[in-house]
C-alpha cells in the first residue's frame, strides 16, 4: 500500500534521496471582502482583536490552494513536495490571491 505523498518546507525529507525533480506544483485561489465581514471588522478595529471572519477565510483559502497543489503533485506521480511554501497577493482592494507552491519529486 502506497503512503500519502510527503509535504515538506525544507530542500530535503530526512532519510530519503531525491532521485528526480518533476517540476513546480502550484495551487492557487482568489478570495474576495465580504460585506458583512468588512462591516463587523470595521466595529472589531475601533476596540481591536482578531477579525475571526477574516481568519477563518484565509483559513479556507489556504487549504484550498494546499489542495490543489497537492493534487498537481499527486498528477505528475511525485512522492513529495519540497521546498513548500505560502504566498499571497493582491489582485484587487477587494480580493487577494492565495498561492501554494513547491518543488515536486520522486524519492528513493
């Protein structure tokens, strides 16, 4: 039985080799401001503390770009990712991209 591919921040995972590179994995998506979200943060920063809603949706937005370059690892036939890391970016006032990426790779 195969076991789940290994995710790893680092260049290497310990005790295994890295006998091909298969290429960049990404997954990626864009989120946008919530009305209700913007008006309860707007209440939130006049006595501050965490703004949950928007928590939350990064939360979900992780996972999801997570997922999905998971998924393209899974595609190319990897048995890991390294080098994984998280981005985010504007793309308009109202809404930012999340970005999951990594190196994906055959171990040996």
């Amino acid at each position: 039985m195969k076991q789940g591919i290994i995710i790893t921040n680092t260049e290497a995972v310990p005790g295994k080799k890295v006998v091909e590179i298969l290429g960049v994995v990404q997954g990626s998506t864009v989120r946008s401001k919530h009305l209700g979200r913007d008006i309860a943060a707007g209440f939130k920063s006049i006595v501050g503390g965490e703004l949950k809603g928007y928590t939350e949706m990064l939360a979900q937005a992780r996972e999801e770009a997570y997922n999905r370059m998971v998924n393209g690892a899974i595609e190319k036939g990897a048995d890991a990712v390294i080098n994984m890391r998280f981005m985010t970016s504007s793309v308009t006032p109202q809404a930012a991209e999340l970005l999951a990426y990594g190196t994906a790779v055959k171990l040996g």
